[in-house]
C-alpha cells in the first residue's frame, strides 16, 4: 500500500466532485497513539497531514473556526490568496441572502399596451425578465393562459423581450472561452436564452393569431399593464445551486444581488459593490480580494480561506441568513455534491458543505459538528493538482478528523 506522502505520484485520472475519496489516500493516523485533550488532538492530526509530501508540489490554505468557542482551531497559509472554484458560490450565497433576506423572488413578467376590442388586442406584448434560472414550460403555459383569459385570440402588434434588468455581457468576466457556458440572460426558459421563440410557439399552439409574428426587444412602458408574474422563491435557487453547485442559479443570484442597488441595468460591477462591503463589515480589507463571478468559474477570482470562513461565521450569528443557508449544502454521503463522498465516516451525516472544482483547483469550505458538539467552521482550498482527487481525499481525511472522537 502506499502511503499518505506518496498521494500526489499516483498517476490517477481526475473526475468530477461526485468521486470517491483516492483509494491511495490512506490513513497514516490510524495508529496514531498520541492521546490529547480537545483540541489540541485535532490541531495534532491536522497539522501531520499538512506535512505530506504532496505540497511540496502543490499548496494548500486551511483554516478551521470553533463557532461555540468563537476562536481559531487551526490555520495553514490561512490568509493566502487562492482561486475558490465553486466555493465562490457560498460567498454569492451569503452576500445574497445577508442583502435580498430570505422572502425575495425571483420574477418574471408577462405585460401588455393598448386595447382589447372583438377578442383582438390591438397593442404589444413584453415579456419581462428578471433572471429567474427556473423558468419553464409550466410557467410559459400560464403566460399564454392569462392571455386567453382576456378572450384575446389576435394579437396586432409586436412581442417585446425586455432584458433590461441587466446588462448585455452574455458571459461572465474571466470565464475560459472552451467551456461550456450558458448565456446570461434575464429572460430564459429552461436555463436557454430561447425564451421568445418558444412564447411564439405556444401562443400558435393555443390558436392565438399574432400579426406578422413580428419579435424584437424592447423594454416595457411605464404605462403597461401587467397581468400575471411568475415567480421562485430565493430558497428553491439556493437550494440547486449549493447542492448540484448549478452555475446558471449562481450567476442568476449575482444579478439579484446586482440590481438590488437600484442601478440599471444590473452589472457584476454592482454585485462586486455589495460583497465589498460585506468583506469590510466582516473585518477585513476588499481591496485585498478579487471578485469577478458569482459562480467561480472565473479564472480572475481571489480570495481567502481565512476570508471565506469569516463569512461562513457571519452568516452563522446571523440565523435569517444560516437557516436558508444551512439547508441547502451538500451534506457528506447524503446529497448533492457529496452524496458519494466521506461515507463510512464520522463525517458522512454531518459534514454540510460547498464543493469546487476546476482544473487545478479542488476546494471545500462549510460546517460539521466536532465530537464535543460543537460548530465548527472550514474552509480547505487545494490548488496546483495534477489529479482533483488528491484534493478532495486530502479535504474528507480533514473533514473526518474534525468529526472524529480524539
């Protein structure tokens, strides 16, 4: 067998989160017979697996908080600057429900101008977009209703698209052009910028006539009447983008969070603004900090483990943000992201955390309960992999030390 130091020479082909901990990352600690109170038994065992050989050609940033104790339980290169991958979702996340509450919606909009006379509408239609990434056929089906509803079974004029809630960037700054991106548009169906193509054909499909057919964006008159919206509730995007770390809902969050300052349109400018001042509120320097998405897939995003498990405390004093937050984490052998991972373990049940993953990059920040019945607090970033799974054997090995018994 090999051993723990070995790990990083394995010639292993990476996955995605979902795998499994390496099978080459043993448990070296295993005889350990060091017996040390609370904590200084977990800081031991941490601090003997930061010797691994395996940073000597990769780095690691760690910091594990005691919530109860309100105290520091272990740190390495805490304050080190790092590419967070998906973990940049849980700074989205907090930043969203500290500055939105747990009561917003995410809207869509079916408005009209003009006049019904003889079941025709003489006048325009918009559709009304507000970035809401689960929009879909049942909610397109009660656009085309609310018409019907009117009686109306002409329309003379134009369908307008206003996706004036935020700016035209299709793509978020920073994100590699080989991916595979979804466009960032407020006005989708089915996560697919297609929205007014499909409205096309499902006002023809419920025999309603529109002249010309005629498609164009435009943004909504003041003077419109408005006669359904569409909504979700900000639990049920958290709730796909923590577990399935869904990067469409992530980014749909940014924007929330950007056109909740009042400028217009939206912009990841904005967005940045307010997870500035959260930094600050916190205690700690933005300027320090590189923000560029809310999902993480940017290459420009830099930030801390130090400052990700500041904002993990935050969002744990706070509990209008941690009950919306803490339901919605992958949680270790059970769902999401972690169902298949730390299973077995004194981890598997308790561990509830946001995975990330991109190339290089393996990173883990969340909360578990420590064999004292304390909350602790985490946040491990792996950067330099050849092989993800290192990261992530290396994060579960952590992950069970902090749940263990000493």
């Amino acid at each position: 067998m090999p051993t723990y130091a070995q790990v990083e020479l394995e010639n292993i082909e990476d996955d995605d989160d979902s795998n499994v901990a390496d099978s080459a990352m043993v448990d070296t600690l295993q005889n350990d017979s060091v017996a040390l109170p609370w904590p200084k038994g977990i800081q031991h065992k941490l601090s003997r697996l930061t010797n691994s050989v395996m940073f000597k050609t990769s780095q690691l940033g760690m910091m594990v908080y005691d919530l109860d104790a309100d105290s520091t339980i272990f740190c390495f290169n805490e304050k080190q600057l790092m590419r967070p991958a998906s973990t940049m979702k849980l700074i989205t996340a907090i930043t969203a429900i500290d500055k939105l509450g747990g009561d917003y919606q995410f809207k869509t909009e079916l408005c009209y101008t003009g006049k019904v006379e003889n079941h025709t509408l003489k006048g325009n239609i918009y559709c009304v977009g507000g970035f809401d990434p689960r929009f879909n056929s049942d909610d397109l089906n009660a656009f085309v209703e609310a018409i019907q509803k009117m009686g109306v079974d002409t329309i003379i004029g134009t369908l307008y698209a206003d996706k004036s809630m935020k700016d035209d960037k299709q793509f978020g700054e920073g994100w590699c052009w080989d991916d595979d991106n979804y466009v960032l548009s407020p006005l989708i169906i089915s996560r697919k910028d297609i929205f007014m193509g499909r409205f096309l054909e499902e006002l023809q499909k419920h025999k309603i006539v529109v002249n010309d057919a005629t498609i164009d964006d435009g943004r909504r008159p003041a003077d419109a009447y408005c006669i359904v919206n569409r909504f979700h509730t900000i639990d049920q995007i958290l709730m796909r983008m923590l577990k399935e770390s869904d990067n469409l809902y992530a980014e749909a969050m940014y924007y929330q969070i950007a056109a909740s300052t009042g400028n217009h349109p939206a912009s990841a400018k904005s967005a940045r603004a307010v997870e500035r001042r959260l930094v600050e509120k916190i205690g700690l320097i933005p300027s320090q900090y590189k923000f560029a998405d809310g999902s993480g897939l940017s290459l420009y995003n830099y930030v801390s483990p130090e400052l990700e498990v500041k904002m993990l405390r935050y969002a744990y004093k706070n509990d209008n943000i941690y009950n919306h937050l803490n339901q919605a984490l992958p949680i270790a052998g059970v769902d999401g992201t972690l169902k298949k991972r730390m299973k077995g373990s004194f981890a598997s049940g308790n561990v509830r955390a946001k995975t990330g993953t991109v190339t290089g990059i393996s990173s883990l920040a969340g909360y578990c309960k420590s064999s004292n019945g304390h909350t602790l607090c985490f946040s491990i970033i792996n950067q330099g992999l050849i092989h993800g799974r290192n990261g992530r054997a290396f994060q579960d090995r952590v992950c069970t030390v902090l749940c263990s018994p000493n």
